[in-house]
C-alpha cells in the first residue's frame, strides 16, 4: 500500500534532495555514482537525476519528472519546482553526451 504524503510534504521530500546531490555538475554526477544511479538520456522520466529523485518518494504514488530547468512533482496537480543549478548542469552535460558511465546499460557507447 502506498505511503499517503501531502503534495506539500512531496515536494519538501524533492527539494531537500535536489540540493543534496551537489552544486556543480560534476558533484551531482558523483552523487549518483556512490549510490550505482543510471538513466537515459533525455528522458525526463528515466535519466539519473529522476531515477534518484523518484527513489526519494518511493512507495508512494507520486510521480517525477525532470525538465531542463525545473522537476515535476505529479500526482492529481503537476508541481513545478526550480532545479538548482548543480542539477540543471548535470541534466545539461549528460543531455549533451558527457558522464556517459551514468547513462542505462543500454544507452551506453562502444
């Protein structure tokens, strides 16, 4: 059964994380190497920043999304939060072809 969560405590849960991973690019893309986080590329469903950002509301029945410049906290009524800068950078970077270790099995290069 899913945990019941206010969208305003959803939303704390996501902000908290957010400034957690880091201020830079490269911090964030740490971040989610020490906790073995991959994605896709421009997905904002799948790509790492999602994936951990999802795992921090986990059993609940809200959903995540990451934009360019905010993520979308979504259960009934989308919230849209600013992403900080460390994150915005990173969704950029990887978006554009680095940190390719973080990207899915099978988004990976040869």
């Amino acid at each position: 059964m899913p945990k019941v969560m206010s969208p305003n405590e959803a939303c704390t849960k996501i902000k908290e994380a957010m400034y957690q991973m880091g201020d830079t690019a490269d911090d964030v893309a740490s971040f989610l190497r020490q906790r073995n986080i991959a994605g896709k590329p421009e997905d904002s469903d799948e790509c790492p920043g999602a994936v951990y950002l999802k795992s921090v509301l986990e059993d609940t029945q809200y959903s995540v999304y990451v934009g360019e410049t905010d993520v979308c906290v979504s259960l009934v009524h989308d919230r849209y939060l600013p992403m900080p800068p460390g994150l915005r950078m990173f969704v950029r970077c990887f978006d554009s072809g680095d940190y390719t270790d973080l990207r899915s099995e099978s988004f990976r290069e040869n």
